[in-house]
C-alpha cells in the first residue's frame, strides 16, 4: 500500500515538471516558426527597398507606424520615395543580429547598409557623388492579421556620407556621440589626412533637428589647419528631438590664370551625416530634501 501511494505521489510531483517542459517545448516551436515568418518579412523589405516597391513598403508598416524620430507612417513613406528619386540606383543590405519574439510581439536589431549614386552640378558641370550610410537598428514589430509588419524603430546609431571627385581619395574620420542628455555640450570632430600638397580644405559643422521638412543649418566655412583635425562644440537641444551633425568640406585648389590671376578651383565636396539622439529632460521628478538624505542603516 505504501509503494502505491509513493508511486501515486511521485507521479504527482513529475506531472507539473512534464506539463512546463512540454510548454515550454511548445513556445520554443512556435518562436521558432516566428522567428522563420520574421526572417521572410525582412526579405521583402530588402527586396521592395532595392526594387523601389512603394506599395510593398507600405503594406509591411502597421496604418499606426511611428518612427523614433514621431514621424508617422506617411511621413516615412514620403521620405524614401524622395530618397529613391535623388538616388535611383541605391541598393540595401540588412544584417540581422538578433530576433527575441515575445507572443504577438518582436524586437529586431539589425545592421543596415546603403549604397547608391547621385549626380550634382558643381562649377558648371555635372558630377557623380558616392553614397554609403550604415546604421545601427532596432525594429519594433507586431503581428497584425497573421502578418509580422513593423510598428516602430530606434535607431541606435548612423553615419552617411556622400563625396564628388576628389573628396572620395580621403582619409576622413567624423565622430560624435550617438547619444547625449538634453541640454548638455558635446563635441564633433573632422580629422581629415591625405589632402593634396597643392589643395587646402575648407569645412563647416553644423547641428540640425531632426524634424520635417528638413531644415539646412548654417554654415560658416573655416579652413581645416594642419593637423587636420577640425573641431565644435554643441548645445543639445530641450525640445525632445534627436539631432543630426553634419560636416560639408570643400577642397580647393589655387590656380594662375592665363591673365596672371589666382583662382580658387573647387576639386572635390563631401558631406557626413552623424546621427545623435538627444535623451529628453524628465521635468516630472521631483526630489525632496528627504531624498537627498543618505539612508543610515
């Protein structure tokens, strides 16, 4: 009688251990398939955004989509149907670094790389431009309708740069915080090397808000000294907006004119675009003199 009821006992006490691992058996399949299904939405994306499928971009973003920068969906759309007019040959990459599924709910983090042309008038004649831009992101999803589509984003970090002619033989390095508390000072730096003996560079760094449509800061060109390096400092804004750094430089070369003259020939432009999120200022904490007290135990 003894044995039996151990026997019961101990079937008592295995059934809970069996009814979570064969749960938890279940969740590992189902993300699994999620995770499958996910990897397939990142597909089209890539895939709309190198055949410039406007349509196919839309219907992967919920009606409610929101990017970091509360910028809504029509917003978004209309900013890279303008990018694809101005780059009609970028082309995307997209690497995924980690997929957690959580139910109906999904945080992606990728590494995304574009690459594309673009053609500018520069004294008097037409010339190419080289775009790269690589970014750090996360990608908010949700499964609406027993589709995976994206609801929201963080961009973590971004750097792109575009360069004309001889702008695109230099070794430039641009640096910024990719991340800052409101209303607090920061620093970029340009550090450019390999500059032309007979050319000298000229640069401005300016800062911009992220808001739409997109204003141009204001620039105050200096020549870049002989160390190469260039540098600024920054206030961050309180207005709850991510900001943008961004470098324009100019090489420019003297020449003597059949007349005897000296002009300064324009060889080359570039542009870096550093991203910097700005952490907003919680105005709704308040500490009490109470607070600031150690606590003696």
């Amino acid at each position: 009688m003894k044995k039996i009821i151990l026997t019961i006992l101990f079937i008592l006490l295995l059934m809970p251990i069996e009814a979570d691992a064969a749960q938890k058996t279940a969740n590992q399949k189902s993300n699994a398939a999620a995770v499958k299904e996910i990897k397939a939405v990142l597909d089209e994306y890539v895939q709309y955004e190198n055949a410039k499928d406007l349509e196919g971009i839309k219907k992967l973003h919920a009606d409610d989509y929101m990017t970091v920068d509360a910028m809504p969906k029509k917003v978004y759309i209309d900013i890279v149907d303008k990018t694809w007019q101005k780059y009609n040959d970028i082309k995307q990459e997209l690497k995924i670094k980690n997929i957690d599924v959580r139910g109906d709910y999904a945080i992606v983090e990728v590494t995304e790389y574009l690459d594309g042309t673009t053609t500018e008038v520069i004294d008097d004649k037409n010339v190419e431009g080289t775009l790269t831009s690589v970014s750090n992101i996360v990608y908010y999803m949700q499964k609406v309708k027993n589709k995976w589509k994206f609801v929201s984003d963080y961009v973590v970090d971004e750097q792109t740069t575009l360069a004309f002619e001889k702008a695109k033989n230099l070794d430039i390095k641009f640096t910024s915080p990719s991340r800052v508390l409101a209303g607090k000072d920061y620093v970029a730096t340009f550090n450019v090397k390999g500059i032309p003996r007979d050319s000298f560079v000229v640069a401005t760094i300016g800062q911009e808000k992220i808001i739409y449509p997109h204003k141009n800061a204001e620039e105050v060109y200096r020549k870049v000294p002989q160390d190469g390096i260039l540098e600024r400092v920054f206030k961050s804004n309180k207005d709850n907006l991510n900001e943008y750094i961004v470098v324009t430089y100019c090489i420019t070369k003297p020449v003597l004119t059949k007349t005897k003259q000296i002009e300064t020939l324009l060889t080359g432009v570039g542009y870096i675009i550093n991203r910097v999120n700005v952490v907003p200022e919680n105005k709704f904490i308040t500490i009490t003199e109470n607070d600031k007290k150690e606590t003696k135990i």
